[in-house]
C-alpha cells in the first residue's frame, strides 16, 4: 500500500469526513481535506492553492472554502482558504490552526489533528458565515487523495 492510503485507516477517513459534516453543519462554508503523496519541487502552499482549484472549490457561492492539503512523503501540509474566508478571519488565523494540526501530526495522530483542524476551521466559518437554510452542501465532504 502506498503511503497515502496508510496514511488513515478506514475508519479514520470516516472519523475525518464525520467531522467536516459537523464543522459544516452550522455554517455555509465548506471544508475538504486532500491527501497526496507529494508536492514535489513546489512550495506546499502553491500545490494546495492548485489543488484547490483542482478540486473547483474556488467555485462556492461565498467564495468561503477552506482545504487542508496534506504531503504525507514530504511531511507537510497546508492550509488554504479562499477569497471570502480570507477576509473576514483574523490574521493569524490559519496558524493557529496549522499549530493545533503540526501538534497532533508531530505525535504521529493524524486524524486527531486533522478532525480538531476541521472543527477549528468550522467554528470561524460558522461565526462569519452562518447556515441558512437556503444552504446546499455544494462540496463533497469525502477525503480526496492524489
């Protein structure tokens, strides 16, 4: 097995895909997670913005989702979030959420650090961007690999 698909386990990736439904439960925002290999020779950031794209989560109504991209051979990650999130969460926002995933990644609990990233994410999306009911799920909330 590759080291993208022993990255979680089933289970896990369920955990994982149960906590972006609860993050996106009160909130209008939407949150994907993107395992692949390797960035290779590009910055991190630069593959998780492409991936982004990829993925057409740059075509959300509010322009407010959010990627967590992950480089399992590289031992990095990113987080990425577009226009409309961006300008409306503090500064530092997305370090303090990179901080709380590098913890649990760096204790080798992946999915504990990528479930409390997810719920992190969610709060501040539900507080600028709160669910209506007019509201579609307009992502899939399944983990993407590469």
């Amino acid at each position: 097995m590759s080291a993208v698909e022993n990255f979680l386990t089933q289970h896990e990736e369920q955990e994982v895909v149960e906590a972006i439904r609860t993050a996106e439960k009160n909130t209008s925002g939407e949150i994907r997670v993107h395992i692949e290999s390797s960035c290779g020779k590009e910055d991190v950031l630069q593959r998780a913005k492409e991936v982004f794209h990829l993925l057409k989560m740059d075509n959300t109504k509010e322009e407010n989702g959010v990627l967590i991209y992950v480089a399992v051979n590289d031992h990095t990650f990113a987080i990425y979030g577009d226009k409309g999130i961006d300008k409306v969460v503090p500064h530092d926002f997305w370090n303090e959420t990179k901080e709380i995933i590098q913890y649990h990644f760096k204790h080798k609990k992946f999915k504990q650090g990528l479930v409390n990233g997810i719920l992190k994410a969610g709060k501040q999306l539900q507080s600028h961007f709160p669910h209506n009911h007019n509201d579609d799920n307009e992502l899939p909330d399944e983990i993407s690999k590469g």
